[in-house]
C-alpha cells in the first residue's frame, strides 16, 4: 500500500470500500460477543493465557511449524529445529506483545525492532533493524517481489507516520494495513511474518476493539489456510480497491474465527465449572 496521497486520512478511507463496513461490523459482533460471555467476568486471565498459546501456535503454522496444540503446550525447549525455533519465537512475541502497546502508538518502529529482536533471539549484526541492500531474506512462505532497502525504509516511515497520527479508521482497518504492509515489504531478514502477525496483535489490543486479547487473528488466518492467506495478500499487493477490501475482510474473518475460539474456551471453562 502506498501511504501517501492527497486524502487526509488514507487509512479512514479504506473503511469505505465496498463490504469493509460490514467486515467492521461482523468483527465487533463476534468480539462483543465473547466478551459479554458469563466466564469472561470470573476468569478472563484464562481466556487471554489460552488465546495467546492458541495465537502462537497459529501464527507459527503459518510460518510452517503447523504443530498441535497440545505439543505446543507441553514442549519446554524449542531450541532443537527449525520448527521448534519458529514456535518458540511465535510464544515468546506472544508474550513480548503485551509489553509494547504503550510503546506503539509513539514508536512504531522501535517496536517493530524489538519484536525482530525477539523473534531471531540473536546478536547477528541484522537482528532488530531493517535489511539493507544485498541483505536475504529468509520468508519462504511469501514469494511476491522483494521491495529494495530505500523504497522499505520510506514505506515504514510512512506508515509509522500514520499511526503516530491516529486518525479514523477503524480497528480492524489499521490492523489488517499494518498487517498488509508488513508482509509485502519483508524489512527484515527473518521472522517477518511472525512479527506482522503480532503487530496487528498489537494493533487490536491497543485499540481498545480487543483489550484484553482473547480475539487472536492468527488463530483465524492459520485456519482460513495458507493458500487463502496469500491469494488475499495479493490482492493487498495489488493496491486496487478491490484488493485492498479483499484482505481486510480476510483479516476480519481471522478475528471472527478468533473469537469463536475463544467463545469454545469459555463454553468449555463454564462446562467443567457446572
């Protein structure tokens, strides 16, 4: 997406492409609804422990570590493989996330840094800042053409620029933007789609749509499946209105789906508290 233009508000202005209202409105039904669930008033913290295991595990299929829950659940190290790494740093972004919302809306690059760091857990030289030309970059899911390092730095500074300023555009459409944005610029050598996963995390909790983070998108897009991720991150890629509202609803549907899960998780709680 391009973030600059004559409109004021270009994020506002998605939200009046065709269907994007009703995707707004579908996903503050579902959130609505889990949180209005009896369990929630007794033991949210449960609800937000498990959304955020299930959203990792989630977002770690998509980067090709699609393990079961209960693995994920009972593995301790994660240091052994590929797939464990990809796990690990799928738990610990979960984790990190919620310690950076106060961060973000001032610095959403430095965020974005931390996140990388976190994810690599490394000293590398290109850990925790954006590639430079000549740089890989390791994202086999994502195959669409690689922006160069100058046209990366002048499209998160814009976007950057964007969220400092705020403005009117619902959650949902900041979100599945920053989202968008992240997946098709790659900025950094590795673990980019588990970061642009958690910053639309990030996006939904600090707007208030999702505070306590029961809704995990990443548990949606990992069931919607990879293929239908990526045909909708191409019509992202795009920029034309109808790709553009092609991947937010594909990102509202993520959070439905997130907050069916969690609706199941506190069915469950309430069925075992009978």
């Amino acid at each position: 997406m391009s973030t600059t233009g004559a409109h004021a508000d270009p994020l506002a202005a998605l939200g009046s492409l065709p269907g994007v209202a009703e995707s707004v409105e579908s996903v503050r039904k579902a959130v609505d609804r889990v949180y209005g669930h009896r369990i929630m008033r007794r033991r949210s913290n449960e609800i937000t422990s498990e959304a955020a295991l299930r959203g990792a595990r989630g977002s770690a299929a998509l980067s090709g570590a699609d393990w079961a829950l209960e693995e994920v659940r009972r593995r301790t190290d994660f240091s052994a493989g590929d797939e464990e790494r990809t796990v690990g740093a799928a738990l610990r972004l979960t984790a990190e996330a919620g310690q950076l919302l106060s961060i973000w809306r001032q610095s959403p690059l430095r965020v974005l840094a931390r996140l990388h760091l976190v994810a690599a857990a490394g000293k590398d030289d290109e850990i925790g800042r954006p590639r430079q030309d000549g740089e890989p970059v390791d994202e086999p899911l994502v195959e669409l053409p690689l922006p160069d390092a100058d046209e990366v730095a002048g499209r998160l500074e814009g976007l950057s620029g964007l969220i400092v300023a705020g403005g009117s555009a619902p959650a949902l459409v900041t979100a599945a933007v920053v989202h968008g944005e992240l997946l098709a610029l790659r900025p950094f050598t590795s673990h980019n789609g588990l970061v642009a996963r958690t910053a639309e995390r990030i996006v939904l909790v600090g707007s208030g749509l999702d505070p306590k983070s029961i809704c995990p998108a990443e548990v949606g897009h990992a069931e919607l499946g990879r293929a239908a991720y990526l045909a909708a991150l191409d019509g992202y890629v795009s920029g034309t209105p109808d790709g553009m509202a092609a991947w937010i609803a594909h990102c509202g549907k993520a959070v439905v789906l997130g907050a069916r899960e969690s609706t199941a998780v506190c069915e469950a709680l309430q069925r075992g508290a009978a």
